[in-house]
C-alpha cells in the first residue's frame, strides 16, 4: 500500500520578503543585477525565487551580499529570462524534513513519538510537494517541517495542521477532502481516525451498491463522481455522529448530505448516470453480476412462427432473420 503526501511548499509562514521586477525591459538570461521596487527587507543568505511561485520558469537563486541599494539585488547568473512585474519573493526554508510516528490509537501522536524519515528539496517552479511513501499505511502517521539549509532554522511541529494519516492512496477520498465537506478544518475533537473509520462505512456502501455493474473496489485513479460521493457520504456520516439530526437546515445538516450523495448513488445504480473512466469512456463491467447487458441477440423474442431455435412463441432466435427485433415484441397479431 502506498502513501501520497501533498505538501503546500509556500505557506504564509514560509514567505519572508516580496518585490517585483521594476525594469521596463524585464531581466534578461545571465543578469546578475535585478532591479526591483524594493529590497529594503532582502539579506545576504536568502533562498530568493524570481518569477511567479510554482510557475514553469521559476528559480532560486541565494543572495551572496546585501543588496546595494533599495531598488536592486545582486544574484548569481538568472537561468531563464523574467518579465517586468514579475515577483521577486525571499523564503524563509528551501527544504522540508518528514517525520513518522506509529499509529498506535487512532489518535495524534506527541511531537516526541516522530522520528525523522526523509528530507526534501522544495522545487520552485511548483506550488506542492508531493511525496509518495510506496510502504505507507493507516499504521503510520506523517508530519513535516519547514528547513532552512543554510541557517539550520527549522518551523515547529505544526499538530493541527501538518500531521496526516498514511493509506489515502488506495481510498476513494482523502481525510482533508471530508474536513473540508463537513467544516471541520479546525476541529481537533473529531480526529483522523474517526474519519477514516466513517470512511471505510461510506466506501464499503458505494461498493455494495454499484458492484452488479463496476469492478469494485475502484483503482487508482478513482472516479472524481466517486471521490465526491465517497467524501459527501463520509461528511454526512461524520455530522450526523456528531451533531445529530437536530441541525436540519445549518451548515452541519449531515442528514441532507448523506440524502444527496445516496441520492447518486441511486441514479448511476439505476443506469440515469454513468461512471466514466481517465479517457472519458463508459466503466460499466458487462460480466459483473446481475442485469449485465442491454438487449441483444440472446433476447427472447415473440413470433407468430416457429423460427430456429425452440419452435415456440418465445424463440431464442440465434441467427438474424427478416422480421426479428431482438429485444422488442414484433410480429404481434394478438392483442392483449
């Protein structure tokens, strides 16, 4: 089982200083002297990203001097060309630390139980960092840190917002997707482990549902219909525990969540709405259980003759013959 960590690699916390570009020209590839509107709050030392954070050609230089004056920085040789206005941005950390702590209760463990696991580099031409544990589980939790290499400065373990759970990666929602479903970003009561526990309740009712129709479990990558039922179905799970019914028409109507996911439910069972795959095609699974396939040429069909299979009035006609529609009545002489 493998885990994916999605890290933010520009948090408020990580910004220390921000100008733009104030030459009319731009900066060219090899400028070593950027002018900008302001470098009154630029060191010697900094980790400086030019051009739009997570943007193709964004990149990190470190300041060697101070600037030299308030309307410009030195900097080692630019790598790509950057526009007037572009930002010119001083972070405080160029690496993220990942520590692991067992799971041993379902709950948070204390910032002395993690130990670290693995160090990364924070690219700037992207806003994530995404990480992929291929031996993570639901028996591992996961919290990181912001580094700065050069000074060794390092954020404090964050336990509110920078600890996950390991395992998202083979369930139909992420523990984040449903917080943000029933608002509950901030509620430290209701833990990560009392969601995937209500998690696991939604899934296996998707799957008890669709499974005359789709392969389940569904792969990687799970359907994004899937994704949003899973996470409606958990929230409403989730609010209905907590807060019970009595909150009908507050944004804690769990009640009206799960009706409106279930409702989903029912129209893809009834064939109303169809899953669709990467490649926009049709997922239903003719061989699972059940009605697997609309009418065809094992359909039987009424006659008013024999034909060539039981010589009967309900004939499973094998052959396509002049006068058969499979799967509808034809030839009716009676009526009923």
């Amino acid at each position: 089982m493998i885990t994916p960590i999605r890290i933010d690699n520009f948090p408020v916390e990580q910004i220390k200083a921000r100008t733009l570009i104030d030459n009319t020209g731009g900066s060219a590839v090899g400028a070593t002297n950027l002018l900008v509107q302001n470098s009154t709050s630029f060191a010697s030392g900094d980790h400086v990203l030019v051009g739009k954070l997570g943007a193709q050609n964004c990149e990190e230089v470190v300041l060697a001097a101070n600037p030299g004056s308030i309307s410009s920085i030195t900097v080692p040789a630019l790598q790509f060309a950057h526009s007037e206005f572009e930002d010119v941005v001083a972070i405080k950390y160029d690496k993220i630390k990942i520590y692991t702590a067992p799971n041993t209760n379902g709950y948070i463990p204390a910032p002395g139980s993690f130990t670290l696991y693995q160090t990364l580099v924070i690219t700037p031409d992207q806003l994530y960092t995404d990480y992929v544990d291929p031996s993570g589980s639901a028996a591992t939790w996961y919290c990181w840190t912001y580094l700065n290499s050069t000074t060794n400065a390092e954020t404090n373990f964050n336990q509110n917002e920078r600890v996950v759970l390991g395992a998202d990666a083979n369930e139909y929602c992420t523990i984040d997707d449903v917080r943000g479903q029933a608002g509950l970003e901030n509620n430290v009561w209701i833990t990560d482990g009392m969601i995937a526990i209500e998690r696991a309740k939604a899934q296996a009712e998707i799957d008890a549902r669709l499974y005359t129709m789709y392969t389940v479990p569904f792969a990687t990558p799970v359907p994004y219909f899937v994704q949003d039922i899973a996470t409606r179905l958990t929230a409403g799970r989730i609010l209905v525990k907590d807060y019970g019914t009595s909150s009908t028409g507050s944004s804690k109507d769990g009640d009206a969540i799960l009706k409106d996911a279930r409702n989903d439910l029912v129209d893809i069972d009834d064939r109303e709405l169809v899953l669709l795959d990467a490649d926009h095609q049709p997922m239903v699974n003719e061989s699972a259980a059940g009605v697997s396939s609309w009418p065809n040429n094992s359909t039987q069909v009424y006659t008013d003759s024999p034909g060539t299979g039981n010589g009967g009035q309900y004939d499973n006609q094998v052959a396509i013959q002049p006068g058969y529609d499979y799967g509808h009545i034809v030839q009716m002489n009676t009526r009923f």
